[in-house]
C-alpha cells in the first residue's frame, strides 16, 4: 500500500478528532486493583477486604459506572517494602487505574512516595494521621478514620456521659497506638478529666501479666488504643486478674471488631468502644452488605470488610458522576473531594485534605442472637478529622505521638 | 544435634491451634496438651529424620531449613484455623483470682509455674540420674566415640527431637489459656527461647532454668520500672553475657 498524502491526512485527522473528543465510556474495562493482606498476622483483616470487595462487585453485577471491572489483588504480607514493591507490579505490570488499600499505616507510608510519583488514584484503610494532615497526599483519599478520629468523641463521651474523671490509657507501642491515644488524652483532657497512667506494651508482647499487675485500680476506665488481636488478649488476661471488676474498659476502633468478637466469651459483654461503622446500623446498604456477607462467610463483617464496602461505594458514585472517565484523574480526585456519598457506614463525604467526614458510632457489645455484637447505643454526626477543633489551629500543632499533647498528669 | 532449631516457636503455635481443635471434641486442657504434644512430637521426629538428617554438618543450612519450615507451619496455620484468634478455655476449677499476701493472683497462671517446675524436675532426673540421660549427654559430648561403644546415636538424636517438639506442642496448649492461640504467636515466642538458651547456655539444662528465671524477671521487673525500655531490658542482659562469657552462664559450647 502506497502512502498517499491523502491517506496520511486522514489518519491524522482521525488521530486529532479521537484525542478531541475522548470517548472514555466506551475504553474498555476499568482495572481495579486491590492491596491487601493475605499471609502474616494481618491477614485475618486482609482477606475480609478480598471478600468484602469481590461481594461489592459481585452485587454491581461487575460493573461500575457502566464499565466492566477488572480486579487485581496485591498481597503485601503486611511487610510495607513489599506492599510498595507491589504497589509497583500492580500498577506497571497489571496497569490499574485505581487501587483500594494498603491495609497498615506503614504501608501506606512506605508507598506514599510511589503514589505521587505514579499519580495513582488511592482510596485506603490505613489511618496514619499525617497523611491526609500535615503532609496531604494529593493522590491519596481515606474513607475510614484517622487514628484518633473515632477516639477523640469516644474521650468526649467518657468525660460527659459516662462522668468518668481519672483514666488509664494502653495501647500498642507503635504510631497507631500513640496518636489514638494522644487524641483521646487531649479531649478527655480538655474536658476536664485526667489521664493518670499510661502504658505502651510492645506491639508483640505474648503477655500482659506485667502490664496487670502495675494497673491502677483507684480510677474509673481504661482505654483500650489496641490493633488486631491483641484487645482480645489483654481483655482475657483482665478477666483472668479479676480487674474487669474494678476498671472500666473502654475501646478504640479495633479493640473490639466484630472479628475478635466472634471468639470472644461474656467477658466483653457491657464493653464500650467507638467506630466509624458497626455491622448493627440500621440503614438499607447495611442491612444488604450485612445480610449477603453472612450469607456467604457465615460472620458478621468487621473493620476492614466494611472498609473496603465503603471505598467501593465511594468509587461507585465518584464514577458514576463524572461518567465513568477514571483516566481523568484531575476530575476523579476533584469529584471524591467534593462529593457526598452512601455507603454502608452512612453518609460521607471528604475535607479537602482527602479524610472522611461522617459519623461515629459509640457501641456496646450485647447479645443478640446467640452471638455478641456492637450494638450502636450514640451517634456523633459528621465527625471530621480535627474532631471540634479549628482545622488551622489543630495543624500548627505536631502530629499526635507518644509525647504529644504533653501527659501531663500522670501519677507514679 | 546442636542444632538452632528456629522452628521452635512454630511447634509452640501448631500445638496451640491443634489444642484448640482437639477441644473442640474433648473439652479437656490436660487431654488437649497431650495429644498436641504427642502429634508435634511426631511431626519433629519427621523433620528430623528426613530433612536435617541430611544437612549433617552443614550448621548454616540447617538454621535456614528450620526457619523456613517455621514460616510453613505459620501460613499453614493460617490456612486451617484462619487470621483470628481463638481463645482457649481455663479449665474451670483454676479460673478465679486467687488472693495471696494482698496480692490478686490468676489460679491458672500459678498451675503453670507449678506445672513448669515439674517438667523441669523430670528432665533434670530424665537428664542425670537415667541411662537415656547418660547416652544423650555422651552422643552430644562426642558422636563418632558414643557410637563406637554401642550407643544408636541416630535414634537417639531422633528421640530427642521428638520429645523437644512435644514439649514445645504441649506447652502451647498450657499456654493457650494465657495467650490464645493467634498468627504470629511463633514469632513472639521464639525471640524468648532464643534468649532463655543463648543466656543460659547452650546444651546446659542448668543454663536453660537459670536462663528462663533470669529472662523473666529481668523482663517483668524492667517493664514495670522502665516500660519505655521494654525490648532494650530483655536483650541487654543477654548481650552482656554473651561479650564476657561467649558461652552464657553455663554453656559447654559457644553460642
């Protein structure tokens, strides 16, 4: 075939008119990728996110803002150099276009710099504070909580509805564990309690015997800051030292997930404890999200598959809106930063830092059923990151940590 | 023999979680740690007999093959009993706090103390006062002589596999009710191990008693006093002993 100048005009003249008029609805199907935890002690969450989004997808039929959807799933073992190393593969080799996870804060900063560099559309679980604070990632957008988002109202509801005055505050000795409990301290404190004891037990100590036998007893709760399964662990040995008598505990997002509640005894039975979601909310996609995971998993979704329900969602309706064009990721971040959204957690929408703004839930564990659930007993509407504080003012501030605020009434 | 068996706290967590099955059918602590102890113990036979026998002197292939045997056994154990943690009941009559001198006391904690003093009394006697006792410290000691008068060195070395990984398997049960049994308690429990050997010194069961003692009251009093300095308080001391006395506190052989 002799290449004309007739030929050649034509072909350009398409090329010109295609880039044009971007016709993105019809590019085929979106890929969607998946970071998630399916080897290692933190698979348990890990693989609830898998199921919680192949459910999603399933319910969508595969299809998302008319575009089929390909999944992509990424196993980091909870190692955060091998999340960012497959990070990488997923979006260089499988070429997603958008990625649900990592699961862990350390993960999550490990890829932070990949994220920028690759521009990859990011809806994560893990709550580091900073991240959408001090050092807001433009790619990255969080459905979740913060570390010490759903801890800072529990702390308001301890001070006035539970009347408690002096409180000890444990959790794991890692940033998680630290800015939780530095958000609770700081609006308990604020209003008008003590923190009198603190204590931050290495993220893998198999036993709390010695952390039990130097807990105070002349105060009113403790505030339990722990990740995994480790709540679940330190509320037996509680048990096991007669304290559960003596101290009130109360519980951050992950003390008492519906995933440790599951082998737990009556000993949790009463307990207390704040998150952005319980698998008791009464709104219509929970009644369906529940309903179908128990179906098919035989347990009620926990933290993590309520998670991922709830990025999906949010993916959803962001695509939906601007008419299923992922490649325009300008548009996609704009659209998620200014939308509201429904989600199974209920209504959310995004500061413009990427963090969610919705409600918290302060739970009781009960029984129902035969087995113990979270059932929601308070609600705080539209809780955002800063919790009542000035956005401004809470920035100048360093990040929360194992110093800051200051403890400053602690007793020896 | 004189092998850093790294699979240790794995055979710790597959007793735990063998534990848990077993109750499920015999809801019997005591029932539950001996079955356990009694299946890890063959699965260490095993792994004696037909993997590290043929790593014979290779010292660094051996400690590799044990760490990566422990890493199966973990997402094994992953794969059958799941990413949560399953408690493991008290027995009944040991689940109060018991009240000693003003102080609360956990019953079944104070069982495991005593539990622990017996096993260490058997093996003691099992080690000293008994002809198997004599043979192992002479195969250890000196393989090639022990053998050459009459000793079945190989079935003895088998042997003691096998009542290393039962001890192991059935102290995870006993521990069970303590920790539960969860992914990743082989990794919290190994460091310990370690620690409690290097400490006390290697082939020393003396070292390993003194070792265990020492490591767990210099943890628990260092985190009371210094909990910041928790890690820093069950190291240190190891590392002190090992500078001035490479082979811990009594160890016939360097670490």
């Amino acid at each position: 075939m002799r290449f004309t100048r007739r030929k050649f005009m034509q072909a350009t003249g398409a090329a010109a008119a295609a880039s044009a008029f971007p016709s993105f609805a019809q590019a085929g199907p979106m890929r969607l990728g998946l970071m998630t935890v399916k080897t290692g002690p933190l698979a348990s969450g890990g693989i609830d996110m898998e199921r919680a989004l192949v459910q999603y997808l399933k319910e969508a039929k595969n299809t998302i803002a008319g575009r089929k959807v390909e999944l992509f799933v990424g196993d980091s073992g909870g190692v955060p150099a091998q999340s960012r190393t497959k990070t990488q593969e997923l979006v260089e080799r499988d070429r997603i276009q958008v990625m649900i996870g990592p699961l862990d804060t350390a993960s999550a900063l490990a890829t932070d710099d990949y994220i920028r560099q690759a521009q990859l559309l990011t809806l994560s679980v893990a709550a580091a504070e900073d991240m959408t604070q001090r050092k807001p990632n433009p790619w990255f957008t969080r459905g979740t909580s913060t570390s010490s988002q759903c801890a800072m109202p529990l702390a308001d509801y301890c001070a006035k509805t539970l009347k408690m005055k002096r409180m000890v505050v444990i959790a794991d000795d890692i940033a998680y564990g630290h800015e939780m409990c530095a958000g609770f301290h700081r609006v308990f404190e604020d209003a008008g309690g003590k923190v009198v004891q603190r204590m931050f037990p290495p993220l893998t100590v198999p036993d709390y015997g010695t952390y039990l036998a130097q807990l105070k007893t002349n105060v009113d709760g403790i505030f339990l800051g722990f990740a995994g399964s480790n709540g679940f662990r330190y509320l037996r040995q509680m048990n096991e030292y007669g304290l559960l008598k003596k101290v009130t505990p109360v519980g951050g997002m992950t003390a008492l997930d519906e995933a440790v509640l599951r082998n737990m005894g009556d000993e949790a039975l009463g307990i207390v404890t704040s998150c952005w979601y319980s698998a008791e909310i009464e709104n219509a996609i929970n009644k369906r999200f529940v309903a179908n995971f128990r179906v098919d998993n035989g347990y009620d979704p926990g933290f993590y598959a309520a998670a991922t329900y709830t990025e999906a969602a949010v993916l959803d309706q962001t695509l939906q809106k601007i008419g299923g064009r992922i490649e325009d990721k300008q548009a996609f971040m704009k659209a998620v930063r200014s939308g509201t959204f429904d989600t199974c957690r209920g209504p959310v929408r995004f500061d413009q830092y990427g963090n969610v703004v919705g409600n918290i839930y302060i739970r009781k564990v009960e029984r129902k059923d035969g087995r113990l659930v979270n059932r929601v007993i308070h609600t705080y509407p539209n809780v955002s990151q800063f919790w009542t504080y000035k956005p401004e003012e809470f920035l100048k501030n360093p990040v929360y940590s194992r110093d800051f605020p200051p403890y400053k009434n602690l007793e020896s | 023999m004189r092998i850093a068996n790294l699979t240790h706290g794995a055979l710790f967590m597959l007793g735990a979680y063998l534990g848990v099955s077993v109750m499920r059918y015999v809801p019997n602590l005591w029932l539950a740690a001996l079955a356990a102890g009694l299946a890890v113990a063959v699965f260490g036979a095993l792994l004696e007999r037909l993997v590290l026998r043929k790593l014979g002197g290779n010292v660094l292939g051996q400690v590799l093959v044990t760490l990566g045997v422990s890493f199966i056994i973990a997402d094994a154990c992953l794969l059958v009993w799941g990413g949560d943690p399953i408690p493991i009941q008290t027995p009944a009559l040991l689940q109060r706090p018991v009240q000693i001198a003003g102080f609360v006391f956990p019953a079944y904690r104070l069982a495991v103390v005593a539990i622990a003093v017996v096993v260490a009394l058997v093996l003691f006697l099992l080690m000293e006062k008994t002809r198997l006792g004599a043979m192992i410290r002479a195969g250890v000691d000196d393989p090639q002589m022990a053998g050459a008068v009459g000793i079945p060195v190989s079935r003895l070395f088998t042997t003691v596999f096998f009542l290393g990984a039962a001890l192991a398997g059935a102290g995870g049960v006993i521990g069970g009710p303590i920790m539960s049994a969860y992914p990743g308690l082989d990794a919290d429990m190994l460091p310990l191990a370690l620690i409690v050997v290097i400490l006390g010194g290697v082939g020393s069961l003396l070292g390993a008693f003194a070792g265990a003692f020492i490591t767990g009251f210099v943890y628990t009093f260092g985190v009371a006093l210094l909990p910041d300095l928790a890690y820093v308080i069950l190291f240190l001391p190891m590392i002190l002993v090992i500078a001035f006395r490479p082979r811990g506190l009594f160890g016939k052989f360097a670490a």
